[in-house]
C-alpha cells in the first residue's frame, strides 16, 4: 500500500508518468482539448476519446449465470491412491499417481441466479468450480455445493433459469414462478429439499462442500472405465444460514463471502478441502433404484464409499479481479488423459454450452487469456485470428504451415495413449424419451429424514412463507409432490398455507412423471 502522506504533484514526486495505450505522455489529465476555455471540443482530441471510448466498453457481459463469483489460486496435492487401493488401478491420469504431487489450481466460487454485484447471502446453490493446470493440459471440474441438481436434462436448462431469474416484466425474482415451473417439475424435488434448507446459504465460500454433481468416467492404463462422482470436502466444517442469519449479514454487506475469503487468505489461514471419488462399475446398474448417469441423485454411500485421493489448498487471491476471475472460463468438457464423459444427459448439454457462451461472452480467444491457459503444457495448434489473438500458439515453432497433413512442415498428430476406445457398447434407436428409473421422491424423503430438527423446521418455514405467494393449483400441486416426498413434510407445510391431504389427493400423477410402487402406496393412503 502507498503511503499517501509523503505523495505530491510538484517537484519530488518520482512516480512514473501516466501515458495512454500508444506510449503517448499524457499532460493533461484534467482538461479536454477545446476552442477556448468554454469550449467547444475538437474531435482530434485523441486522448480524451481513447480514455472514453475504452470506458465505454469497460463491461463485458457478465456470465448469463453465475455472474456473482470470486476466484483464488492454490494447489491439489495427490494423495497417489484411492483410499488404499492404487490409483492407477481405475485412472492413469497423471495428476492423481504420485503422493505428494502438487498441481495448481485456481478456484471459482459463485453464486447461481443473481447478477455480478447481487447478495452472496442469496439462497440459491453455489458454483464450485476448479481449474487444474496440470502438464497434460487443463481439466475443469464445473460444480456445485449441494450434490444433485434441479434437472436431468440439458434442454430444459433454460427454462429452470428463466423461472429462477427475475419476472421478465417487473424484474422481480418471483416464487410464484419458481414454484409454477418446480410443481410441474418433479425430479426437482431432491434439489429443493436441499436448496431450501440452510444448505442453500453456506455462511461463506471457506465453509462449505462441492461437488462435481454429473457423472464422469475413470480410465485406466488398459483402457478400462468405471464412472466416478466428485465430493470436496472442506477441512473448515460446513456451516450455513437461516433466512433470519442470511438476512442480517445481508443488512452489513452484499459480498461478505468474497471478503471473507479475502480476510482470511490475507492472514495466512488458507482453506482446505479434501477431494473424494466415489467409483462404480461403468454399466447401467440395473439393481439400483436410480440411474447411475441421473443428476438428481446421490450415490448411497455405503455402498460406493467416497475415499480420499487428494487434497486443495487456496493460498492466492488474484491481482486483477477482472482477468482473473470475471474472464476465466470453465467447461466440463476440459477434461486430460484419464478421464472421461459419461453419457449423462446433463453432461453433453453442458459441454457444449460452456465454450459457445465463453466466445461470445469473452471471445473467440479466450483460451489465449493467461488464466485460461493451459500452463504447464505445451499449446500447439492451427486456429488462426479472431477477435484479440495475439500468438500464435505453436510454441515457438514456425507458424508458416498452418494446415494438417503436410509433407512440408507444420504440426503431426499426437499417438493416441495405449488402447483403443472401451468402455460398454451402446445400440438404441434414435428417440426422445426419458430415462427409466427417475424415482423422484425417495432420495429427497430420505434426505428430509437425515436432517437435524433446526434444519427440518427452517426447510418448512422457507417453504410456508414461499408457497403462500403463489397461486392455488401451484399450491396443491406442490403440497401433493411433499406428500410424496415424505408425509411430514406434505403435512406441515400443508398446514401453514392451509391445505391438507384431502384437498390434493384427487390430482392425478404428471404426464411427465413415472411413479413408483411405493409413490402409488402413499398416494392410495393419502387423505
Ligand atoms: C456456469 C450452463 C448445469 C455449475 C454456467 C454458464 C453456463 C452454464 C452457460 C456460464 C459460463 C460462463 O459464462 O463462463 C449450464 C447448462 C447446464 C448447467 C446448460 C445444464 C445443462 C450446471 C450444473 C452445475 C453447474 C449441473 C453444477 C454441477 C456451473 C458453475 C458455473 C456455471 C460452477 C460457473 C463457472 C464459473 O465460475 O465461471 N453454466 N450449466 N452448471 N455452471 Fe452451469
């Protein structure tokens, strides 16, 4: 920090002297050019309209969600097995091999709905996203702080988060919205359990979970595959708010999180989380109630344990909050050697909408930007111009033949790692359907069922208070999928907005939905 105290304009002051972006001294930083000292301005004032001009496009747009973020740096630190098992049994990524490799990484916390400078105690799930610079190129894994999430496919993205966002009129974030298209939504049920209990306002980014939510694989020196799941952990403790908490640290702040982190990577108490995978075999399982590759489920964890396999550390926070944290670009289709997609639907849809927003909202370059370039290894390639290209990435090596094949010069293929492509053989006719086996209520009962009193009571306040704003048919609707959920919570809520289980038990199940045997038992019971 300057010391302002010893600062002044006159003679003495050994600061540099401001120029413009051509190298030009600027001598006058107070006046524009004019006939005059009432004016007018002329228009060869070039200074003063490259001052203005680069103003005016000072903004990029900010991400169409997530916009609301902070980004720090640090490291993942292998633990070079899985739990303790070797790693290499399920991945040869090089990353996770050795005990004690360290890889750098740079984090993205943020939240979902609001825009770049709206309220960090919003409740709404946090983006929990992690970018390895690792010596095979960059791996992002794009997730989230509560596990499972609103949709299981991709096409209907743009609808949940028209609903989430502001009334498209009034601009108003609006639960009679919200709750019109969840009603109509089952498989949401899981998320909104969970999104409407304290664990939809972590107290900060430094106490709370990520995980990697979609379903990826694992692939291993033969070529062999499992799918995997992504849990960090953090080292801290989970802590979250109530509405009447989010709603007093809101009164002192809107960015008490980005602070929070700021504070506390300043004074040397860095954050930890501990990353675990849970593994399973790479086939459709027909035993389990779920479907391995549905985003809106977690995995029972008896019987896929997560165990450990490394761990992060954030010691850095970045010096320029624009390049590094509102330009940085993340993708799950980033992925190195090792790793791989799953077929979930989620997945595909996301792949593709990560990169075409990056290059319309930040460029056609973006992977130029040193935050988003791959570090530590080699970039060699033959995309050519564009806006702001400013290299060529050939490492060094000459950039006449930009094309491939050529007996000339210019870039070969790579050798394809070891094997063939594996994993199962797939056949289908082309289709629009859903997947079998969606059970939409048991894991969000079972969620209900594991959370402590404090915890139930806020979700059926949140709920009450919500639900009262919106319209009757939504009302019930939502009332019928809680009875569904788990008894309790249909009745509870029912009660506060005045709604019993006589009053939904004639509505019949969604076109859009399968029930289960057990959903039909509830349902013949209700009332
Ligand atoms: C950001 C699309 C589902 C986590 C974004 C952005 C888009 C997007 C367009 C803005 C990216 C940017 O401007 O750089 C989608 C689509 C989804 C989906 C189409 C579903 C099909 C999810 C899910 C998660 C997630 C399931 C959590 C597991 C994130 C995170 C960010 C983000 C963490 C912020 C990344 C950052 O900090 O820059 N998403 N998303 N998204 N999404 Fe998704």
């Amino acid at each position: 920090m300057t010391d302002v105290s010893s600062m002044g304009s006159g003679p003495g002051d050994d600061r540099e002297n401001l120029t413009n972006r051509q190298g030009h001294p600027v001598y006058d930083n107070q006046n524009q050019r004019t006939v005059g000292a009432r004016g007018p301005a002329t228009l060869e004032n070039y200074q003063f309209l490259e001052k203005i001009s680069h103003f005016d496009r000072e903004r990029i747009p900010e991400r169409v969600v997530h916009a609301r973020g902070v980004t720090a740096y640090g490291y993942f630190e292998a633990y070079g097995a899985w739990g303790d098992e070797p790693i290499d049994r399920y991945t040869r990524a090089k990353l996770f091999q050795e005990r004690g490799k360290r890889t750098d990484v740079a984090l993205r916390f943020s939240t979902v709905i609001g825009g770049r400078d709206s309220s960090e105690a919003a409740r709404d799930p946090r983006g929990f996203a992690v970018k390895f610079y690792t010596e095979d190129g960059n791996w992002d894994l794009v997730g989230n702080n509560l596990g499972v999430f609103f949709i299981r496919d991709a096409i209907k993205f743009p609808d949940v988060i028209h609903a989430l966002k502001p009334d498209p009129v009034t601009f108003e974030q609006q639960p009679r919205r919200i709750f019109d298209f969840m009603s109509q939504t089952p498989e949401c049920m899981h998320m909104l359990v969970n999104l409407f209990s304290p664990r939809g306002i972590p107290a900060d980014y430094r106490h709370e979970q990520g995980f990697g939510v979609n379903t990826y694989k694992w692939v291993n020196q033969q070529g062999e595959t499992v799918l995997v799941k992504y849990h960090w952990m953090p080292k801290q403790g989970v802590r979250s708010m109530t509405e009447e908490d989010a709603a007093n640290v809101q009164a002192q702040s809107t960015g008490h999180a980005t602070k929070d982190l700021y504070e506390a990577i300043e004074r040397g108490d860095y954050p930890e989380w501990e990353l675990l995978v849970q593994v399973m075999e790479d086939h459709d399982h027909p035993e389990l109630d779920f479907d391995p590759l549905d985003d809106t489920k977690t995995w029972p964890e008896q019987e896929f344990p997560p165990k450990p396999v490394g761990r992060m550390v954030l010691d850095r926070m970045p010096d320029n909050f624009f390049a590094e944290n509102e330009q940085i670009s993340f993708g799950t289709g980033v992925l190195v050697d090792g790793l791989d997609f799953s077929d979930d639907k989620m997945l595909v849809g996301r792949t593709f909408s990560y990169s075409d927003t990056q290059r319309y909202r930040v460029g056609p370059n973006y992977l130029q930007l040193p935050v988003n370039q791959a570090r530590k290894a080699p970039v060699r390639t033959n995309q050519r111009d564009g806006q702001m290209e400013y290299f060529v990435d050939k490492d060094g090596e000459s950039p006449q033949v930009n094309y491939e094949p050529s007996l000339i010069d210019g870039l070969r293929e790579a050798e394809y790692p070891t094997h063939d492509e594996q994993g199962p053989e797939i056949t289908g006719r082309l289709t629009r359907k859903r997947i079998p086996r969606t059970n939409d209520y048991l894991q969000a009962g079972q969620r209900f069922r594991l959370m402590e009193d404090w915890e139930r009571d806020d979700l059926v306040k949140n709920f009450t208070d919500l639900l009262s704003q919106c319209d009757r048919p939504v009302q019930e609707r939502m009332i019928w999928h809680f009875f569904l959920v788990e008894n309790e919570l249909g009745q509870r809520v029912g009660e506060g907005i005045g709604i019993g289980a006589d009053d939904v038990k004639h509505l019949e199940p969604l076109a859009s939905q399968d029930l289960t045997d057990e959903d039909r038992e509830r349902l013949a019971n209700l009332g």
